[in-house]
C-alpha cells in the first residue's frame, strides 16, 4: 500500500488507479499542491473550525467539493488562512479572537466580506475564460510544435502534459498572467493615486454588437464565437491604446472607461471600423457619457454609467451618440462630424436627454 507523504492526516491510501494518478500528475504540471487533507481537516489546519468556507469557492466558480473528500492541498490551506486574516475571523466565525473583547482591534466585518466576494466572482469568471482559451492554445501549440502524434484520448492528453513542450508554454501561461497583472495593476494604482475625487471625472461607452440575437440565428456557433472573440480582442487592444481599460464584457457588449470624450469618441469609432473591414463584417452602437463615477473592485457604477447605457440601448445600428451636453469637448476636432439627433430621449433613470450622433469625416482622396 502507498504510504502518504509525512505530515498527511492519513496513514494510508488505496492504491490509486489511472485516474488519480492522473489528476496527481496534473496539480504537478501546473505547480498545484497536491491534495492532502478534506475540508474538515483544511479548516481545522486553518483555525477556522465552524465556518463554512464553500461559499468562498462558489464565489470564485470552483466545484464545491463534498464533505469528507480529499481535495484540498497547501495552496488552498494558505489561501483560506489568508483569507481568516483579511476578514477578522475566527474559529466560531464571528470574527473575534479576543478573550474580553477589550484590546482587540475591530474586525472588518461585512463590508470587508462584501468586497472579498466581489473580487472572488470577478476573478472567478474572468480565470475561467482564460484557462479555457489557453487550454485551446496548449493543444494547437502543442500539435504545431511536434511533441505529440495524437491527442484523442484522455491518456494521450495526460502524457502530452509531461512533455518539455508542454512545460514551457505552460510557465509561458503563467508568466503573461503574472506580468500582464502586475502592468495593469501599475496603471491602476497610478491613476488612483494620481486622481483627486472632488475634480476627477471621466468617460464610459458601452460598445453593442448591432443586431447580434438575429446573427445568431443564422450563422453557425463557431463562427459566432469568431465574431465575440474578434470583437473582445478589437476593444481590448484599441481601448489599452488610449490608455483606458475595458471594464467587463456583458455578452456582446463591452464596457470601458477612458480619460476623456475625445479618447472615448476615437476608442468607438476604431473599433467599429476594425468589426467593419472584418469577415464577416459586424456593424456596433456605442453609447458614450462623461462625469464623475464610483468604481469598487474594479467595477464602475454611477449616473454617467446609467447614461450611457441608456444611450447605447437607444443608438441605432453604426451610431456614436453622446449627450449634447457633452459635444464642447470635441471642439476643434476637424476630423469628426457632430450630428444632433432630432429625437428627444426620455431614458429610464436619467430622464430626458438630447443627443448627438459621431462620425468620421471622410477624406477626399
């Protein structure tokens, strides 16, 4: 029988068959702890004893693991201790370590929890994607690279993931990650730093596919899922070049926030023509606004984010609109064309609001 290694809570274990090799060879190839311990003895290790822990991993989209099974290894030992400390908890899950309550510094308590959750879920919804997609990219790169003759059965998989190949993108995976963080988490806390709230606004665009419900109708899902991920690479790259950053994709929307009207004027209309001179060709609305906003966990929320919501569910197929409000901050700019738009809005949670239409100004050859 085979022995777990020292420390285990375990004397011993069955021998493991194909699968749970596997899976153990697997936690190896991505640098994950193996599992040691269930999650009553992960939380006992973690002197939280009595709190219910799972609604963490629901938050961050994991698979909720059943009582009494194995699946917890140092990594995730580490990362619940973490976790006691930020939020003030203790055992019993009231967040108070102290004998008479006297000396102790107030615990974070909800508001702290509140934000703990929100990040798990943004992170939890955003790692997903990427590991699906890099998942995608290992086997084309590993197919590319000649390491392997067959990836069709699960065996043949498994043994691809312990080829030097293999190895290399991997840390390549995780190395991009971690720089591509710590760049936008640089820009981040630059501007947080930088920014006075009395002063500071900025402007938001929602950027819509036109007509996608009818798309997906009639093209097939491959090349549907084409059109999202050229659409979300397009936004991503054209709105990190005016230096702003997308905030969150919703379907086929994708919401960013830049410094100013003209950034965000630009950061519409490129875009559209990037979709434009695609296959197939995609036409986008855009809704944009400007002012003061709120921003939590890297959300953003407030009147100028309803605003130019509003506008885009109203702007029609190919449309840049902006409130009239807003147009003065385009002064000077030859290169554009400001139409009004004749309508008079009456937006849900804004009120009546008019409009502007933008468009490129063509030039003669």
């Amino acid at each position: 029988m085979d022995v777990l290694p020292e420390g285990s809570d375990a004397d011993v274990v069955d021998p493991p068959t194909a699968e749970v090799r596997r899976v153990a060879e697997l936690a190896d190839n991505i640098g994950l702890a193996r599992a040691r311990y269930d999650r009553e003895t992960l939380l006992r290790k973690a002197g939280l004893e009595g709190v219910d822990t799972r609604q963490w991993w629901r938050a961050m989209g994991l698979v909720e693991v059943p009582d009494g099974v194995v699946a917890f290894g140092n990594d995730d030992l580490a990362m619940v201790r973490a976790l006691r400390v930020v939020l003030g908890l203790d055992g019993d899950g009231d967040g108070d370590d102290s004998d008479d309550g006297d000396d102790d510094l107030e615990a974070p308590g909800a508001s702290a929890s509140e934000h703990v959750f929100r990040l798990a879920r943004l992170l939890g919804g955003s790692f997903s994607r990427i590991a699906e997609a890099q998942t995608e990219v290992l086997e084309d790169m590993l197919v590319q690279m000649g390491s392997v003759g067959s990836l069709d059965s699960p065996a043949e998989r498994a043994a691809a993931l312990n080829s030097s190949d293999s190895e290399v993108l991997l840390e390549l995976f995780e190395q991009a990650m971690t720089y591509v963080w710590r760049r936008h988490m640089f820009a981040s806390l630059g501007r947080w730093i930088g920014a006075d709230p009395d002063e500071s606004t900025a402007a938001v665009g929602f950027i819509d596919i036109s007509g996608f419900s009818q798309m997906s109708k009639r093209v097939d899902a491959d090349v549907l899922a084409e059109v999202i991920e050229r659409f979300e690479s397009e936004a991503v790259d054209v709105v990190s070049h005016h230096g702003g950053r997308v905030v969150k994709f919703i379907g086929d929307e994708a919401f960013f926030v830049v410094d100013d009207v003209p950034a965000a004027v630009d950061v519409a209309l490129e875009v559209a023509r990037r979709m434009a001179d695609a296959e197939p060709k995609v036409a986008l609305h855009t809704g944009i606004a400007a002012g003061p906003m709120v921003s939590i966990a890297g959300d953003v929320f407030g009147h100028t984010v309803n605003l130019a919501k509003r506008l885009t569910d109203v702007a029609r197929k190919g449309k840049v609109v902006l409130p009239k409000d807003d147009v003065a901050a385009l002064e000077g700019r030859d290169d554009l064309v400001v139409r009004r738009v004749a309508r008079v809005f009456e937006l849900k949670g804004v009120g009546r609001t008019s409009a502007v239409s933008i468009s490129r100004r063509k030039t003669e050859d």
